[in-house]
C-alpha cells in the first residue's frame, strides 16, 4: 500500500525544540519506511548517540513498515513515536543523559 508523503502537524514543532535542546535533526521524511528523523549529539567521550524518531499526531498509528523499524531499534533505545515538542525533548534527553557512562561525568 502506498501512503501519501505528508508532514504531521506537529512535525516543524517537535524538529524545532529537538534543535534548541541540543540535538542534530537529520529528515527522512518520506523514504518508505524509514523513520521521519534522525535525531543525534555526541556523547562526552565523542561517540555519537543516535535516536530514530517518528513523528504522529496525537492519535496516529505507525504503518506495518515503521513498526518493523521500531522492533529493531526501540529495545536498544533508539527509536521514539514523537506526539509533542515537550514530551520529545524529555525522552529524548533522559535517553541521551541514561547513554552517558559514569566515568564520563565531570
């Protein structure tokens, strides 16, 4: 089945905060399966965390193939359905804050 290559409205939003948070937002918006964004930052010690993220309006359901993406990336912590700015931010930054070892702390 084809879907129609169309933003969220949240979509600008939730991109906008992500960016004033801190992070790097990659689009992927409309490349057939492959989550809207690619969220990342570099950890304390230069590696580079990355997060999927799909971006839904409040009740929006993920299609077959993002919910394919989601088994493969979410039990690692790297993928996040992205209903609101806000809320986005907070996961993505207790992800990124839970990816930091100890050591790293100064």
């Amino acid at each position: 089945m084809r879907y129609a290559a169309r933003r969220d409205a949240t979509d600008g939003l939730i991109g906008d905060a992500l960016r004033k948070a801190g992070f790097t937002v990659h689009d992927y918006a409309g490349n057939g399966g492959v989550p809207d964004r690619l969220v990342s930052r570099p950890l304390p010690d230069g590696v580079l965390w990355v997060c999927w993220v799909e971006i839904k309006v409040e009740k929006g359901k993920l299609r077959p193939s993002q919910e394919r993406v989601q088994a493969i990336f979410e039990p690692r912590g790297e993928f996040d359905v992205a209903r609101d700015p806000e809320a986005t931010v907070r996961e993505l930054m207790e992800r990124y804050m839970m990816a930091i070892k100890p050591e790293q702390y100064r």
